[in-house]
C-alpha cells in the first residue's frame, strides 16, 4: 500500500515530508540523531507528532487537525528493530505465532502460519528454541517471521543488520531482499550501510537535522551525492560552495574546477564531488594538467582492501580523501603531520546543486 506523512515533532527538531508508493521500498539515510528512527515511530504510532498527517492506502491513520490516532496494533504496520525483541519465555514458534493469535487466529492456524514463515526464512529447525539458545542471526531471522506472520501492509526496518557480524548480515540481507520481492512488499529501511540500500531499495531520502535533504533513486543519491552524509556514505569526496560558470568557490574562497550540472545555477549553493581514487597525491606542486592542485596536510592513513587511504585536511574546506597504491604511499612517505598536494583533473569532477536545507 502506499504511504504519505508529513509530520512535525518540535522536541525533536523534525519537520519531515515523504511519500513512498505501493510495493515500493524506500531506504532513508542520514547521520545519527538526524530524525530516522522518530520518522518511523510517527509512522507506526509509537509517537503523537506536534502537527502531521500519516495515510496508509488511503487510511488515515493519523490526523492531528482532525483528532484521529489510530493504535499501534491496528495500523497494519510491522517494525523490525537491530534488535530481535523476541519474548523470552516463548519458542521460536510462539513468538511467530503470537501476532495471528493476537488479532484472533485459531491456535493450530497460527501454528501452523508460524511453521510457514520460519520455513520460509530458513529457521525451521529453531521451532522449539527459545531466545536465549538462539545465535543473533538466528534470533533476527526469527524476528523476520514474526513481523510477517502480522501480514503487515507497511514494512519498517530500522537497521535489522546493525546488530550483526560480518559474516550474518549479508544472509539476512538477502533474506529481506526475497521477502521484500516476493510478495511486493511495501517498506521502508532506516540504515546507514550502503549495501543494505543498493540491495533492498528502490528509492532513498536522505534525512539531516530533522529536514529531507536529498532524494532519488538510490543509485542516483549514492552517484551524485549533494549532502555531506550521501557522500561519505558512497565513498566520495565532496566540497559544498557557490556554483561557478566551471566549478565552486567555497566560503574560503578554494576554487574547485568540473563539469557543471545544469542545476548548478552560477551563485547558488553547489557541490564539487570526485572520487578518492581520481586523486593523485604529490610531494611537490605538480606540474601538467590538473587544474584543480590544494596544499593539503595528512591527517590519518589506513589500509582500504588492497589500497592505501589517505585523508588529510584542506584548510578552510576540510577533510578530503585520496586513495593510492600501498607502493604509492611507500614511496612518498605518507604519514599523519606531512605536507603534501592533492591533484584532482576538472574532467573528474561534478558540480551539483546542493543538498536543499
């Protein structure tokens, strides 16, 4: 079904309008303490906003202008936490099983809708464990069925790999992926991994200080960044100022040379972005072709796969970062506290318009 909110939550400093279509999944970013998870509790009633609106398939299931709130428990909305929440005292299946009982079910329908769903999320064999004797990837698989066995209209995911180790999350990940496909579950995932948004979304939003300030399809937030956070969630460098006729000036007046969008009106706020890898590192001002050369100073180095990561600070815009080959950083000695100069070609770099604030 598809979803609209609007929603303001003064305390919070949240101020957020999205809509997410039928069958759609929606992936929301931003930093910590950005709005996220309030967005979701406004959604599943689990928070009165100040002032909003949240309509469900037509149902309207809050309306601050006309009184209406309707309970958590008849929305038609799961919400699935890092962690599992399961009831201690319960098997795996009774857990499962609890929301068909609770809205009414026959005790062996339940059951047996609790055996389907555990099949179907590969935990069949933990029936009869209760929580404690279950690993925590066995634990949120658990939690997966439960939230299905509500037959829920609305999907929230508030980041259900956070809890995981390495080697758990990529199953339950795609675990959600087939769950989500399989039926055209609508949903919507609070995460900060960029994996969990390129493998379960459709769309992303990103949310800073309480406001949406990018949104798209995923690939084109992770490829065109124009918030800070989008960035660095991508991997990419970005530097914010005023759009030029060929570049950005900063508020320090750095220039940054690119190829313009043309969103990216001459005066108004923009982005530069470039890749790490499309930064080449010298130890004295170089010579040749880029037009984009910044004295910068090394703040940190480490290892990135099979690459050296160098982040290093550019008075007046911040921290940038370059990626070299392991050789590369050797040979030019590469440690916190050295001056050096990053080369960036214009060709490498894109002018946006800016995240809108």
């Amino acid at each position: 079904m598809s979803l609209h909110l609007s929603a303001r939550v003064e305390s919070r400093g949240i101020d957020v309008a999205l809509d997410v279509d039928d069958g759609e999944v929606l992936a929301v970013l931003g930093p910590n303490g950005a709005g996220k998870s309030t967005v979701l509790s406004v959604i599943a009633g689990l928070l009165r906003p100040d002032e909003g609106r949240v309509a469900l398939g037509g149902r309207v299931l809050t309306d601050t202008a006309e009184g209406v709130a309707v309970p958590a428990f008849r929305r038609g909305v799961a919400l699935l936490a890092q962690q599992p929440l399961l009831f201690p005292h319960m098997t795996a299946r009774a857990n499962v099983a609890f929301a068909p009982r609770s809205a009414g079910a026959r005790r062996r329908d339940a059951a047996a809708r609790a055996d389907r769903l555990l099949d179907a999320v590969g935990a069949a064999h933990l029936a009869q464990r209760k929580p404690a004797q279950l690993s925590g990837g066995q634990a949120q698989r658990v939690a997966v069925a439960r939230a299905l066995a509500a037959d829920p209209a609305l999907l929230l995911l508030d980041e259900p790999m956070a809890a995981l180790d390495v080697e758990t999350a990529p199953a339950l990940r795609t675990l959600l992926r087939t769950v989500l496909a399989e039926r055209g579950r609508t949903a919507i995932v609070v995460t900060h991994d960029v994996l969990d948004a390129l493998a379960l979304a459709d769309r992303a939003v990103v949310i800073d200080a309480g406001r949406v300030v990018e949104a798209g399809t995923v690939r084109d937030v992770l490829a065109r960044p124009r918030s800070e956070f989008a960035a660095r969630t991508a991997g990419l460098d970005l530097v914010p100022g005023v759009a030029t006729v060929d570049g950005v000036r900063t508020d320090s007046g750095t220039v940054v040379h690119g190829l313009v969008d043309d969103d990216a009106a001459p005066g108004e706020r923009a982005v530069a972005v470039f890749a790490p890898n499309a930064v080449a590192i010298h130890r004295v001002t170089p010579e040749g072709s880029p037009r984009n050369v910044f004295p910068v100073v090394v703040n940190a180095v480490d290892t990135h796969g099979s690459l050296v990561r160098v982040r290093a600070d550019l008075p007046g815009v911040g921290d940038l970062t370059a990626e070299v080959t392991a050789a590369a950083a050797a040979e030019l000695d590469l440690v916190p506290g050295a001056r050096v100069w990053f080369a960036v070609k214009a060709t490498e770099v894109a002018v946006h318009a800016a995240a809108r604030t």
